[in-house]
C-alpha cells in the first residue's frame, strides 16, 4: 500500500483550478494566432478581439483564484 498525504479540498480545486486555466488558456493562445492572419478590417474582427481580450482577463482571474487557494505553509525560523 502506497503511503500518500491527504489532499484538502481547497488544494484539490486550486489543483482543478490551475489545470482549468491553463487548458482555456492554451486555447485562447491557439485562437489568437488564427484571428492574427485575419484582414483587421473585416466584419466582426473588433468583436472577436474583444471577446479573446475577454478571455485573457477572465482566466488571468481564475488563474489568481487558483493561486490564492494553494494550502499555505510557514516556514518555522
């Protein structure tokens, strides 16, 4: 039988939360070099780089939600 420490809950979703993020976030980042080769004056090209300026801050929140649930520990000096 492996010996393995306890996860809390909150390491558990900062865990689901980090690995969330960093999934969206790729494809955002895919999705930006695609709307890169688009004419800028195409219909509906502000719109789309709105909706991805969207995206970036919306999982740069995630991404801080995440972080501030990571278990903290304190070093004994």
């Amino acid at each position: 039988m492996s010996q393995s420490r306890p996860v809390s809950t909150r390491a558990a979703l900062s865990d689901r939360l980090l690995r969330f993020a960093l999934d969206r976030s790729i494809e955002t980042r895919e999705m930006e070099r695609r709307v890169d080769s688009i004419d800028p004056s195409a219909p509906g090209s502000d719109g789309l780089r709105a909706a991805l300026a969207a995206a970036r801050a919306w999982e740069a929140a995630v991404l801080w939600v995440a972080w501030r649930l990571q278990p903290r520990s304190s070093a004994h000096l």
